[in-house]
C-alpha cells in the first residue's frame, strides 16, 4: 500500500513538468505535420526553419518517452500513440480559440455564457417566442444553442456539453433533474387535394395506406410513429427521410406523400403552401416537452435564470 501511495506521488511532479514542457506552438507544429505529412512543407506553412521543427518533434518525443513518428523517405506517419496525441492536441488548441473567443465577449461587455440543447420541435415552437423576454433583461448573455435530437439532448446534458437540454418527454432522461417547459400535438401535413383533406381527425392506422414523408430516423417523433406502425402490424410507406419540419411541408406539397409534424410547427412553416392540417386522434399525438438539467443548483447563476425563465410562464415574452 505504502509502495502504491509513493508511486502516485511521484507521478504528480512528472505530469506537471510535462505540462510546463509542451507549449501551444509545439502543438501547432506536430499537427501540421500530421496533416502535410511532411516537416518541410509544415515549416514553411508555419514559417518556422524546418531545424527548429525538428528539434521539437524530437523534444516532444523525449518528453512523452514515446515515438510519434515513422520516418520514411518520403514522409512521416503517426504511430498510434501519434494518432493519440493528435485527437488531443487538435482538442487542446481548438479549447484554447474557444477561450480567446470568450475571453474577446467579456470584453466587450458580454456577462454570462448558458450553453443549451434542444430539440427541433422546442427551436421552431416554442423559444422564438419564450427567448426575447429572457434577452430584454439580460442583454449581455450570451446562448450557445444547439439543435439535437431528444436522445442526444440527455446525453449532451449528461456529459456536460450543455447546462440545459429541452427534449420530449417521451425519451428516457435518466439521472437528469426534469421539468415541464410546454405541449404540443401532433397533426398530419397533407396537400389540399388530398383525401383526408379536410377530415376532423384521422388515427395513425389509417395514414398507413398513404406515402409519408418522414423526419430524420433518430427523431422522436419518426421513432414513435414506426413504433405505433409496429404494433399495428403495418409498415409506414416512406417515400424519403427530410431533416426538418419546413422539408416536411415542402415534400409535403410537391406531392411526396403525407407528413406528421406539430401543431405550432405548421402554423409558423406552412403559410401560402396550400396545406392542409388533421390532427391525429391517438393519445400519443399530444406530447410534452421538458427541460433537463443535471443539477440546477449547481448551475451558473445565469444558466439559473434562464431555466427559471424557461419553467415559469410568468417571465416570457408575451
């Protein structure tokens, strides 16, 4: 136990002498490399003397104590720990632009950075409207928001790329702390000449008989439709796969087939298509959306007040 604690110890000065060892243009020189497969033609791309390149590959390499290179006559290739380092160092200089670029915001002003994901239904429906409202009293925030389908919305908040996700409530949100955020129902997009044109309502089972245009696969909305067609016992007629809900309308009125999108989502993307919506009679048709957070107490004070904002009506945009 003794030995095992002494090692340990003794690894905590090697990784900070490393850290103090490999500096950003080291970085910079091994990925050009990497991506001229040549340090000739990487120097003069960096505008550093090929000697001096070489030098630090060769320092890189007594630091790591592993080799990154095969050197061949015409050329280098990674080795694998080469490919490894590579990923990394793409990821560490790609950080450091990202704090240049956020570091550039405050100065000029900018108070707060909440990062989101969302789902497509909660992007066109819902946040055009609930967002200004949030904006008029923080003016200096700034949202990094992302479109992503339900499933990765978790996912996305569960490994910390987001601090907030909107998804629909069908998909499973685990450990995640959930909140209602709004509802919508799902309607079926058919040109006017259509036979169910003009219908009160219709049940999915009967849109079987027809050609669909159908959201991309990993949407919830397409991965709850084939669902229902599976416990029917029928297949959907998919005549293509779009990736969003105006491609859904388009299709829709160039005569692709029929297409199931939202409610809210028609109203704003089919103005002036000569479309027609029927809602859909099944009870999964009328959907939740939720917010997610890993734990909202430990959220930035401003990414607090935007999923306040988002989870009481009181504080949107009217």
């Amino acid at each position: 136990m003794q030995q095992k604690a002494q090692s340990s110890r003794s690894s905590v000065p090697h990784k900070i002498d490393l850290a103090r060892r490999i500096d950003l243009t080291t970085l910079r020189l091994f990925i050009a490399i990497c991506e001229e497969g040549n340090l000739t033609r990487a120097s003069q791309r960096e505008a550093i003397a090929p000697s001096a390149v070489s030098k630090r590959m060769h320092d890189l390499e007594e630091v790591l104590e592993v080799a990154l290179f095969e050197r061949h006559p015409n050329g280098m290739a990674l080795t694998p720990a080469g490919e490894s380092l590579l990923h990394h160092a793409r990821v560490t200089l790609l950080n450091v632009e990202k704090i240049a670029v956020d570091m550039a915001e405050h100065a000029r002003g900018v108070r707060g950075h909440v990062r989101m994901l969302a789902n497509l239904s909660s992007i066109v429906e819902f946040l055009p409207d609930d967002l200004p409202g949030f904006f008029h009293s923080h003016e200096l925030v700034r949202l990094d928001l992302q479109e992503r389908p339900s499933a990765e919305v978790v996912r996305g908040v569960e490994e910390g790329v987001a601090d907030i996700g909107i998804c629909s409530a069908d998909v499973s949100t685990r450990a995640l702390e959930r909140f209602s955020y709004r509802r919508d129902r799902l309607v079926i997009v058919v040109r006017s000449d259509h036979p169910l044109s003009g219908a009160t309502d219709v049940s999915f089972a009967d849109t079987l008989d027809y050609d669909h245009v159908g959201l991309f696969a990993t949407s919830s909305i397409y991965l709850r439709s084939q669902y229902t067609a599976q416990q029917i016992g029928k297949s959907i007629r998919l005549r293509v796969h779009v990736p969003g809900f105006d491609a859904v309308c388009r299709m829709v009125q160039a005569g692709m087939g029929i297409g199931l999108i939202p409610d809210r989502a028609f109203e704003v993307l089919s103005h002036g298509m000569d479309l027609s919506a029927v809602e859909l009679s099944d009870g999964w048709a009328d959907r939740e959306l939720v917010l997610v957070a890993r734990d909202p107490a430990g959220l930035s004070a401003t990414s607090q007040l935007m999923l306040e904002h988002l989870r009481f009506p009181r504080s949107r945009a009217h």
